[in-house]
C-alpha cells in the first residue's frame, strides 16, 4: 500500500490511510477557507483533523480498492471470493498502486478474513492458473510482483476452474490409456500430470499412434516440443520404433524452431536453467538427426531435408545476434556437430548452407563468423570438401557474401580457374543466380590476377556475357577493356616488327568467329526449338487424358472426404478456432492497451508469445497498422466512440485470418479501426 503524501483534496466518503489508526473513512467535509474534515477511525471515531494536517498525515485510497470497498460493501467483496476472485486481487492491487507481491495480497485478504476456513494455500493454488492466464494481468518473474493492467469494473467475473486431476502410477492399467489419452487431448490433463516413467512411455506411444489421424494428437506433440527434454526424446524414439521417417523429419525443424526461441528470448535466468535447457535441447537434437541419418532417409533434394538444413542454420545467427558469451561456443560447436550428422553426402548439406547464408538477411553483420565458425569446427579430413560446397552454395546468394568467401577461402592465382570450374557445373547456366554472381565477382577481380592469363579472362567475361542480361550489363565494360588491352598489345608488337599482323585483320578474325559461332548457335535452337513442340503436342494430348482421368479421381476423392474424415476435420476445427479467437481477441486487447502500460517489456513479451502461438497454429494477421482502408464490416470492428464520417477508417490494431478445412480464408477476430 502506498505511503506517499497524498496531494488532492479529501472529500466525504473517501477512504484515508493513517500511520498509526490506520484505515478510516471521512464521514464530514467542513467549508470554509481552512476546513476540517472528520474520519472514522476504528479505534478512533469521529476524529477531528485541519485539511492542511490531513494532506500531510493522510493517504487518499483508491475508490475501488479492497478497503474502500470493504468499508462500503463487504458482503459484495466476500461474494466476489467465490465468484469472481481476479477481481479481489484487481482491489487489492489497486490499493498497492497496482502492483503487488502474492504474500501482500494473502495479508491484506487475512486481514479481513475473506478467506473464512478456506487456507490461503489451496484458494491461491485454485486462482493462481486463471490469474496467469489472464491478459489484464501481467508477472515480472525478477520482482515477483503482480501488475494490474485494467479498471477493477473491467476485471471479468470468472469462477477458479477445479484442479486437474493428478494421474498416479497405481490409478492406471492398460485399459486406461487410451482415457487417459483422449483426456490429454481434451486439455482435462497434461504430460506433466503423467507419473511413473512405464505408463508416460505407453502414453506417448498411443499419443504418437493417434496423430496419424487426430489433431488434437498432433497439437499436444507440436506443444511438447517447446517443453521439457523427457517427453521429447519419448516422442521421437517412438516415431522412429513406428518407422514414421516423415514426421519425424517435419518435428526436427519444430524441435530447431523451439531451440531458436529460447534463445531469442536471450535467457537471463537465475543459474542458467535456460542455457543449460538450450544445451540439452542441442543434445537431444543430435542425437534425433544421428539415427535419422543412420536409417540413410534423408534426400538432400527434399523440401523436408532443406527445410532441416534451413532451421539448424538459423541457430547460429539467433546465437551470434545475442550478448551469449561464454556459451556461444558451446552451442556453435553443437550446431556445426549437428550440421555435419545431417547426411552422407556433405556436399549437399554444406551447400544449401552456404545459399542460405547468403541470402539470410538477419544473419548479415555475422555471416562470416558463421561460416569460419562452420568450416573451423569440421573435421579435418572433410574440411577441404566442406570450404569448396560452402563457396559453391554462396554463389546462389549475395554477391558482397560470396565475393567475401572466394577472397577469405581462395588463393589469388586459382580464382579465375576455380569461378569457371564452378560455372561449368551449373546444370542450368541461362536460369541460375550463379551466373550473375560469378560475373559480378569477375568484373571486380584486380589487375594483378587477370594479368596472369588474360586470354582465359577474357573468354569467361564474354561466355557469362552471353548467359544472363545482368552479367551482360555487369561485364560489358570489362569486355571492352579487356579488348583493347589486346588491340594495343597486338598493335604495339606490330609497330616494332615483332609481328607483321594489322588490327584490321584481329578485327575481321573477331568478328567471323562471332557469325560463326552465332551460326552454330542458330542451328541448335532450331533443333531444340522442333524437338520442344513434338514433345509439347505429346505432352498437351497426354495431359488430356490425365485431366479426365483426375476429374474423375476427385470426384471419388470428393465422395471420400465428405464421408470419412471430414465430421472429424471439421468438429476438431470448431474446437481449435475457438481457442485461437480467444488468443486473437487477447492479443488485440494487450495491442491496445501497450501505450499504457509500465511494464513495456513484459507488454512486448507478452505480445510476441501470443503472435507466435497464432503464427505457429496457422493464423496470419491482417490490416496494418496506422493505414486508411475503406471499411468493411465483415473486416473491421469499429472502436467505441470512434465513429467518424465517409468509408475511411484508421487501422488500430491488426485482425487475424486462419484456414478451414476446405481451405478457405476465415476471419478469426476483426482488425481494430476508428473512423477519424
């Protein structure tokens, strides 16, 4: 309770705090230049005090704290214990400014007896999870003290929900588990409430068998992942004793993601339980990719292999963009151990690395710490492969990137020869990024390395020239540089007698080496241009008849879907947009209310949890914030007291959309809007 001077007038009604007679409450209001006011002390009634003693002696109360209301309405406060108990501590806190610790909500409760014969320790244990949960409300773990967010009036009226039932080893039988597990789908219990190691393992197995075909399966997998390490490596052994390569696949860029976030949320926790959860999550990461390598299933051309190589990858920019220290190394040493397991053929791996370094925005200012942290960390045996994949991968990214790595990894005298041996490795030379890549690293290569083989410069310059327009424009100045280095050299030799050749001749050799070859290049096209229609008008009369044969098929397919698993898809729908309204509906609230809140990190915090849990389950916002957009009712919800003239609105705060099983756009929540 604050014990600061109050500085505004007292008038009668309010409710004062005293140092020594404590809660009172003013009963008159005298006038007059230098009024006197009266308070109702309890051990002092009808007590007199001058309003210039009482601005010094007294603290004013806020009108909907605890003790104001316990002096008004007591029967409402004690009701409020059993029907609405968030709003109990919304008054308690109101009365400590707003913020409080749980031991002085417990005091100032007991002082009033409010909690009757109930102990302040099972009516917390029943009141805390709704208090948690609720987004007018705020937690700071380093203070470990409540924050109220709203007016008390707002505060909603909600009954603690009864306990989850705790699941003990001897309450279980094997008839039991698949109750067991369809409660766990149901929210009635968690993974945590699970005891004794031989009933979880069963559980997970016929949690891990039902996410074939239930979401709900699914969503209490996706969910562990981002907790403990236990329940993890239970889920995946069982995916792999099922032979579900696939899935388990998918769960490792899941399980990566999950590792991201703790480190994006740079752990600041007391005794590193954070650090040493992001150590153990590496290590069970490892260990998952060692057998799935050994199962030999991982294709380096797959969209799930990438996607792996791809989430592993984006731990080293979360760890090097964060003040890590003396962990860092550790967690990259386990990075690069995890990236080398993730197939046989190095190769491929190290090279989807590289491209995606290049083009990985947020990992530019670290990039190169990355790919030496990489490179340092492999095996000496495989490092020269290793260095040669990751140039070749960063040729498909930004040029400064892959310049930097040619430069650092390269030796001078080999560059020319190394750019054209990747050139001629490209499958695909008039489609690849390579190509421009390449030439941009070419037009900027100093004087000194093109002297040493001129001839074989200038024959690269003109054929990635001939491959791409950018690479055109990139080295058609040093084309022509290059050939009049050659004319003067030709020309001078010519003037001393060293040769008897005009520049004339050079000239015409030059250019009937170009018809020529353009000739050549004519009569190729032809060809391919004649082979492409046949195999086009085989291909539209194959299509033809593949068409009909799918119209039929999904015709079938049709049939199929509304009598089998749709009901299920569709009642398992309802239940999950609900949920994520209600998330949606609580993001815009804390959105809204950001500006006001003191506690701007845990607003923050608060509001990246809550967009991350909608973005992993598939909802995206929509409207952006501070545009003019024309209104749409179906898309807009005005603001109270916002009303405003003509179709423009303000957007206040963004709305969200989610799929439906038929794959059709849905809104969850309205975006906010104003009309001014």
């Amino acid at each position: 309770m604050t014990e600061e001077i109050s500085k505004q007038e007292f008038s009668l009604g309010d409710t004062v705090l005293h140092r020594t007679w404590h809660i009172g409450r003013i009963v008159e209001v005298e006038t007059g230049d230098n009024p006197d006011i009266i308070i109702d002390f309890p051990n002092k009634p009808n007590h007199r005090m001058s309003m210039r003693l009482a601005r010094q002696a007294l603290t004013k109360l806020p009108s909907d704290g605890l003790e104001a209301l316990m002096s008004r309405q007591p029967g409402m406060i004690q009701q409020w214990i059993e029907d609405a108990p968030l709003r109990v501590i919304a008054t308690v806190l109101s009365d400590f400014g707003k913020n409080g610790r749980p031991s002085q909500i417990k005091d100032a409760l007991e002082r009033h007896h409010l909690l009757g014969d109930k102990k302040w320790e099972t009516w917390w244990k029943q009141v805390q999870p709704e208090l948690t949960r609720s987004s007018q409300f705020t937690y700071s773990k380093s203070s470990r003290t409540y924050t109220l967010l709203d007016t008390v009036d707002n505060i909603p009226a909600v009954k603690p929900a009864t306990a989850l039932k705790r699941t003990r080893k001897a309450t279980i039988t094997k008839e039991q588990i698949p109750e067991v597990v369809s409660e766990l789908e149901a929210g009635e219990k968690t993974l945590e409430n699970i005891k004794g190691e031989k009933w979880f393992r069963r559980i997970i197995k016929e949690l891990v068998k039902r996410s074939k075909e239930s979401e709900a399966s699914k969503r209490i997998i996706a969910e562990a992942l981002a907790g403990p390490v236990i329940p993890i490596r239970a889920i995946f052994r069982e995916l792999l004793l099922q032979k579900r390569f696939p899935e388990a696949m998918e769960y490792v860029a899941e399980l990566s993601r999950s590792v991201k976030s703790l480190i994006v949320e740079k752990p600041g926790d007391k005794g590193g339980k954070t650090i040493k959860h992001i150590g153990a999550k590496l290590e069970l990461l490892h260990q998952i990719i060692g057998r799935i390598t050994e199962k030999n299933i991982y294709d380096p051309t797959s969209p799930k292999f990438i996607t792996n190589v791809h989430a592993v990858i984006d731990l080293a920019p979360a760890l090097c963009n964060k003040e890590t220290r003396g962990w860092r190394e550790e967690a990259l040493d386990k990075i690069s151990a995890i990236l080398f397991l993730m197939g046989k053929d190095k190769a491929a791996v190290y090279e989807l690395a590289g491209s995606y370094l290049g083009n990985l925005r947020e990992a530019r200012p670290v990039r190169m710490t990355i790919t030496e942290s990489l490179i340092e960390r492999s095996p000496l045996e495989s490092r020269r492969e290793i260095i040669d994949s990751i140039l070749t991968g960063s040729l498909n990214g930004s040029l400064d990137y892959a310049r930097r790595c040619v430069s650092r990894y390269v030796r001078r005298e080999d560059r020319l020869t190394w750019l054209m041996a990747r050139l001629s490795r490209i499958q695909y030379p008039f489609e690849s990024e390579a190509v421009d890549t390449i030439a941009g690293i070419l037009s900027t290569l100093p004087n000194e390395e093109i002297s040493e083989s001129p001839r074989d410069y200038l024959l690269a310059l003109i054929t990635l020239a001939s491959m791409s327009s950018k690479a055109h424009e990139l080295l058609e100045s040093p084309i022509q540089h290059q050939f009049k280095v050659d004319l003067d050299r030709v020309w001078e030799d010519t003037l001393t007698g060293r040769r008897q050749f005009r520049q004339d001749d050079l000239l015409n050799s030059i250019e009937n080496a170009a018809l020529s070859k353009g000739d050549e290049d004519k009569q190729h096209y032809e060809y391919l241009r004649n082979d492409l229609e046949y195999k086009i008008k085989t291909l539209e009369e194959s299509l033809e008849k593949s068409n009909q044969e799918i119209a039929s098929l999904e015709e079938l397919s049709q049939q199929l879907r509304s009598s089998y698993r749709l009901p299920e898809k569709w009642a398992a729908f309802h239940a999950k947009k609900e949920v994520l309204e209600s998330i949606a509906g609580y993001y815009q609230e804390l959105f809204l209310a950001k500006d006001t809140n003191g506690d701007s990190r845990s607003n923050v915090w608060l509001l990246n949890r809550f967009r991350t849990l909608l973005h992993r389950h598939g909802a995206a916002e929509f409207a952006v914030v501070g545009s003019r957009a024309n209104y749409d009712p179906s898309r807009h919800e005005l603001l109270l007291g916002t009303e405003g003239k003509g179709d423009k609105v303000t957007i206040m705060c963004p709305g969200f959309e989610w799929s439906d099983p038929s794959d059709n756009r849905i809104v969850l929540v309205r975006a906010r809007v104003t009309g001014r």
